[in-house]
C-alpha cells in the first residue's frame, strides 16, 4: 500500500488504494481521481489574475492598463504606470493587490486594472 493516497473524503477512511488512475476507498467504495482531492483539501488557496488572464504572484511587476483616479491627486495614475514588487492580500472592495507606486505611495490595486509584466 502506498502511504501517500489521502484518506476518503466521504468516510474519511485511511485504507485507500490507488485502480487505474483512481484512488478507491474499500469501505464506501467512493472513487474519485487523486489530483481533484488535493484540490479539494486546500480551498484556502486563491487563484488571482490580471486583466488577461495571466496568473499573479507575490514580487511580480504588472503594468497598469487603464488610467485610475487617486483621490487627493489631480493627475491620477496613467495607464502603461510599472509597478514592482506587488503583494497579493485579500483586500476590501475587490482591491487584492497591495503596493508602493512611485509618486504616489503605497496603495491598493484591483487585479482587473493591472497586467503582468
């Protein structure tokens, strides 16, 4: 028996075995593929991406696509504005990237105005 294989997530037994690609639970027989119960068991991991669809990491450098309003500040941020070093966070309001843009401080970003450098 491999001692790998997660318990069954109907049952929560540990005596599991892996069939043709499937890991198989011998007291409920539920089967389900490995790679989707490794997902299941993580739900707390968040997936966050620019405005096209790439991927976004903690330290990546995006560019902002649209031009953006900042209060107290007449000229705002431009659009084509590089901002290094990000921080994704699980902000308010949708705002889930945190950062510091020269000449204006540190600020929250949304996903949906930046992409990937």
């Amino acid at each position: 028996m491999n001692e790998n294989l997660p318990p069954c997530p109907e049952c929560s037994c540990e005596y599991t075995y892996e069939m043709n690609g499937l890991v198989v639970c011998p007291e409920c027989a539920h089967e389900w593929v490995p790679s989707e119960g490794a997902a299941a068991d993580a739900p707390g991991e968040r997936v966050i991406k620019d405005a096209v669809g790439n991927v976004l990491n903690d330290g990546d450098t995006v560019t902002v696509v649209k031009a953006l309003k900042v209060k107290g500040n007449p000229s705002g941020i431009k659009a084509g504005t590089k901002v290094r070093n990000i921080r994704l966070v699980d902000g308010v309001d949708g705002h889930d990237i945190d950062c510091r843009i020269d000449g204006f401080g540190a600020m929250q970003l949304k996903s949906s105005v930046v992409k990937k450098a």
